[in-house]
C-alpha cells in the first residue's frame, strides 16, 4: 500500500502555535501551521496544551486521513532524510 499524499507532525521543541507541522510526500521539508495557537476546539483547554495533548491531537487528524504512525514516521523520514522511490 503507497503512502498518503501529506500527513501532519509535531514539531519537537517548538513555541504553542507552531508545534504541528504538515509533511507532503515527495518534498523536503515540513510546513509549520498555527493549529495549535488555542483557536481549535481540540486544543482550546488549558490541560490540551501539552506537548502529549499536541501529539495525540496529530494522531487523530492523521487517524481521520487514515494514516498510522508508523506511516506519519516513514513520510517525516523521508520529508527530512530524502524521499526513495
């Protein structure tokens, strides 16, 4: 089975606003949004703010694109590492 088109990531390390990332099959790169800038429903509560809150909020878009972790790690590899064919 081929991977999804994009799938988003955390980014470790980064300030409220930019930790979720989308990574898009065949670029280099990710591309930092503001989904978690407080605005989204997911991420609006205080206790939601974590940076386990931020991951498992990226599991669940992901899970709602059906992407597994395992296929979001394989994608941030091959958006940071380089993409094979």
């Amino acid at each position: 089975m081929g991977m999804s088109g994009f799938c988003f990531v955390v980014v470790p390390g980064a300030k409220r606003g930019y930790r979720i990332a989308i990574v898009v099959r065949g670029k280099r790169g990710r591309f930092v949004t503001n989904l978690d800038d407080g605005t989204m429903p997911l991420m609006a509560t205080e206790a939601d703010r974590s940076e386990r809150s931020v991951e498992e909020c990226v599991h669940e878009m992901n899970q709602l694109l059906g992407i597994s972790r395992d296929e979001a790690n394989r994608m941030l590899c091959g958006a940071l590492l380089g993409w094979r064919d």
